[in-house]
C-alpha cells in the first residue's frame, strides 16, 4: 500500500443549485493531522461526508486507503474512524453498550471487544462513566464516547468532524495530545474553527471556503507566507493630524506601508509600518520618532498569525458567505 | 447477516428501554381483552377464531406505532450517519431494523397465547385455526410493519411516519369493506389486495401458499422501498 492515504480527485457535490463543494483535490499521507479549517458552510463536512461514503459526489472520485468510495465503499468505510459533527450517539445506551455495539458492527469479536474498550476507554478517559447511560452525561463526556467509538476498531484513517466541540480547554488539550499521537502513525483530518488548535495540532492545513480549497500547507508556511512582520509605534498624540504623524514616518527608507490608527480618545495613536522585504526598522521608526519630535510609548513586532490569513482567505470573495 | 442481527439486537433492546414497547404491548392486550371477553360467552363457543379477529384489527392500528421511529428517530439525533458509516450495506441496515422490531412483535404475540390457553380450559378448542391464525397474525404484522419501517424511512419526524403507516395499513385492511357498493371485476382485485380477506382466510386454520406470497410480496415491496428512500441521500 502507497503512504497516500487519502486521494481525493476534484470532488464536487451540488445540492440542487447550491454547491457545497467545487473541485477539491488532495492528498493526505500516513501519519499526517490535516487540519480542515474555513467557516460554517464552507464545505469541510461536505467533504467529510464524501469521504465516508455517506454522501456520493456529483462530480469527481476519492480513495480511501487504497478503496475507491464508489466501487468498494464497504472497504472505504472499514478502513475510517468517523466521529461525525452531530456525535451519534443512542442515549438510552450505556457508554458499554454503546462501544460494544460499534465494535461488533466493525467486525471485532470475542474477547477483542473487551480489550478495545478497555483500551478506548482508557484513551478517552471514559472509564469514571462506562456503566452510565449516554443521555446522563455532559457534552465533554458525550463528545469523548463519539471519540472512543471512532477509534474502537484501530482504524488506519480518522475522519474528526469538530472533535473538539463542546469539550472543557483541559478535555481539549488531552484529547489534542491524543489526536498527535494517533496522527504519528495513522492518518487524521479534522475539522474545526479554532485557529489555536490547528497551530497546535496539524502538521498541515487545508482551509476551505464556499466550497473551495483556498490554501493547502503547514501552518508555519501559511504563517510565513502571507505573514509579513508589522512595526506598530504607539505614540503619544498630539495636535498633529493624521496625515502630518504619517509624514513624520514617510523618511523611512525600509517601509513600504504606513498607515495610521487614530486612538483619538485615548490620547494615543498607533502607527502601523510595513518593510519591504524583511527588513527591521525598529530603529529607524524610533529615529523618526525622534526627528519629528513625537512621544514614542511602545514598539512592537507582530507577525501575522493563522487568524489574519484565514480571514483574508475566506472573506475576499464575497460577503455573504453563511 | 449478523450485522444485521447485531442492528436487530440493538433496535430489539432499546424498545424496552423506552417508554413505546410498553406502552404498545398493554394497549393491545387491554383493547384485546374489553373486546374479546365483552361478547365471548354470549356466543358460547370454545373458538379462538373472535380473538384473532379483533387482534388482527387491533395490530393494524397498533404496530405503526412500533415502526415510526425505527429510522425518523435515527435520522433526527444523526445516529443513522453512524449507521450508514459501517462497513455495512443500506440493505443490512433495513433488513437488521425489521428484525428488531419483528422481534418485539414476535413478544407480543407470544403474550396473547394466554387467550387460547384459556379458551382451551373451557371447552374443546381446535388448535387448527389458532395455529393458523398466528401465522396469519404474523404475516399480515410483518407487512404492516414493513410498510410502518418504509414509511419511517421517508422523514425524521416520527409523527408523520405514523400517520403514513397508519394511514396505509388501515388502507389496506379497509379495502374489502365495501365490496358490495363497487362494480363485480374491481371489487374482485379491492379484495385481493386487502389484508383481511388474506388474514380472515389463515384464522380458519387454511394456510393458503398465496395469501403467504400476499403478504411476503407486500414485506418485501415495502423493504426494498425503505432501502431505495435509505440509499437515494447518497446521491441527493
């Protein structure tokens, strides 16, 4: 078997007039956490549902682990662990029933059932409420049993809609830990809107928005890519109107960009530089600061985070994305 | 086959985990007894035969309310999406619901086998027709709640499931009521197609091989409906 583990070829899925997913194409190799970003609507559960066989793309085909999801959904389906973004769970189930059930729909048996749920639960920290009925438990427990469900039967692909939803910042950082450590051999795509997490936990990022791929890397290359250093110079206000703090720093050999930000009530203003290229210009915005004479109260640099660059990639088309 | 059996199992258990199965189960045998022991010794008979009658009509309101949720429910919490994301076919999903609910109908039969039982310390009772009435009785139950899990299959709001399987199984058991008002040829095929001209005919103890295929077609005309409705959200 290839390292691909996931390949999916220009997929396209129309409901009606409205098309939720327009000609994706990726891969996703063995033990890569691909993190699926883009705002509601943008087509990440779309994409999830193609892959899991529970929707047919209109247009365009996908592999999973070696099984195409047309001609051997079956195989498609053995080979995934699906925590869906509704968690399907029966409520009148006991958490044991429950992970038993699935086990033995994934073809585990006899004393393997046992020792999968033992182990899940274990993975999950499931065991304080293994004997109590699904419907009783707290968001973060219900959400940690979709999990043990997804993982019961070993599967070489998990497929994670929102895996972290509902859960408490400590769930989240514990099942995060899991999600890497699973991701080191096996494949893992999840999706999620939370920028902090896939920073933290994906090795690469697809973000996708009204239905199509807009970017495809690792974080830190998304970061770098579009993420220029700025130069933000608080100073101290003055009589000086907008333009004349802008000219102050137009001598600035190294910027490119220079824009203003009027903390008028505050008695402060900020001053945004851009270089050209990567140069540094703390001290020429400080000498500038000088020359005009102004009050320089604080200079930073920021790099653009993940957060800048998924708004601009998804708000750039139109406004009226859901 | 056994995924089918362990979806089967499940649906079997969480009936009476919930509050219908029973429900279900006391309404039938209550009607059941009113109706039965209201006019069994003014016909002084030891015969079973009025038993399976009002039992016949009884399950045909009672069992939708068995089937309504079978796959509406599975389809509102999302939990069919787990279902359907098993390594298992549309077709073991429907097969292993229908089992599951055959089952908690096959417990509700066996709970009224304490009518022939006690019509037999009365008097002399030809089991011949109580035979044959149970296998009309299971028949005719089996295409009611295949029609009930067909029409389950096409919403995720029970109610309204219940009211198409309601309204297509009293349909069926109403179609050879008014016989005499129809012309000769049409009341012949409205009789045919009507559940209890097959069913009347098994509670004499008659066990036709075409009121069987009757009733075998329409479980299985029904069936393959619930995976088609099943199946169609791939390509939605």
């Amino acid at each position: 078997m290839s390292d691909v583990m996931i390949e999916a070829k220009g997929l396209t899925k129309q409901y009606g007039h409205v098309t939720a997913l327009e000609n994706a194409t990726f891969d996703v190799k063995r033990g890569e956490v691909l993190g699926f970003l883009g705002p509601n609507g943008a087509g990440k559960t779309t994409t999830m549902k193609v892959l899991t066989c529970f929707i047919a793309p209109s247009e365009g085909t996908a592999r999973v682990a070696g099984a195409d999801i047309f001609d051997d959904p079956i195989a498609v389906r053995q080979a995934i662990g699906y925590l869906p973004e509704n968690t399907p769970l029966y409520s009148e189930m006991l958490v044991l029933e429950y992970l038993e059930f699935v086990a033995r729909m994934r073809g585990l048996q006899g004393a393997k059932v046992r020792q999968r749920i033992v182990a899940v639960a274990e993975e999950t920290s499931l065991g304080d409420v293994i004997g109590k009925a699904i419907g009783e438990l707290s968001k973060g427990y219900r959400q940690r049993v979709g999990l043990a469900q997804a993982l019961i039967h070993e599967p070489p692909v998990l497929i994670l809609d929102e895996p972290m939803s509902g859960l408490d910042p400590n769930q989240a950082s514990e099942i995060r830990e899991l999600i890497r450590d699973i991701g080191k051999e096996r494949t893992v795509i999840l999706s999620t809107h939370n920028l902090a997490e896939v920073q933290v936990t994906c090795g690469r990022v697809l973000i996708v928005s009204e239905g199509r791929i807009v970017a495809d890397d690792t974080p830190e290359e998304l970061a770098a890519r579009a993420g220029k250093p700025r130069f933000v110079a608080t100073i101290q206000r003055n009589d000086s109107s907008a333009d004349a703090l802008k000219a102050a720093f137009a001598s600035i050999e190294g910027a490119q960009n220079i824009q203003v930000a009027d903390g008028t009530t505050s008695g402060e203003a900020t001053i945004h530089i851009t270089p050209k290229g990567t140069a540094d210009l703390r001290a020429d915005v400080f000498r500038a600061a000088v020359d005009a004479n102004l009050v320089l109260l604080g200079l930073e640099q920021r790099g653009e985070n993940l957060e800048d660059i998924f708004r601009e990639l998804t708000t750039r088309q139109n406004g009226d994305a859901s | 086959m056994k995924h089918a059996l362990t979806i089967g199992g499940r649906q079997f258990r969480s009936y009476f985990n919930g509050p219908v199965a029973y429900i279900v189960i006391c309404i039938v045998l209550l009607t059941l007894g009113f109706f039965f022991w209201k006019t069994f010794f003014l016909f002084g008979r030891a015969s079973a035969r009025e038993m399976f009658r009002w039992l016949g009509l009884i399950l045909v309101f009672a069992l939708p309310a068995l089937t309504m949720g079978l796959l509406a429910e599975e389809k509102r919490t999302g939990t069919i999406e787990l279902l359907i994301t098993m390594p298992i076919t549309e077709a073991q999903v429907i097969v292993g619901k229908f089992l599951g609910v055959l089952g908690l109908y096959a417990v509700l039969l066996a709970l009224t086998i304490f009518y022939p039982i006690s019509i037999s310390t009365l008097g002399d009772l030809d089991w011949g027709p109580v035979i044959g009435g149970y296998v009309g009785l299971l028949l005719q139950g089996a295409a009611i709640l295949a029609i009930g899990l067909m029409a389950s299959s096409w919403t995720s709001n029970q109610l309204i499931a219940l009211f198409v399987a309601l309204t297509l199984s009293v349909f069926f058991w109403v179609l050879d009521k008014f016989l005499p008002l129809l012309p000769t040829n049409m009341a012949s095929v409205l009789q045919w197609l009507s559940f209890d001209y097959h069913f009347q005919s098994m509670t004499r103890g008659v066990i036709d091989l075409r009121d069987v295929l009757f009733f075998a077609s329409i479980t299985v005309f029904a069936l393959a409906l619930a995976f088609r409705a099943l199946e169609s959200r791939r390509w939605s």
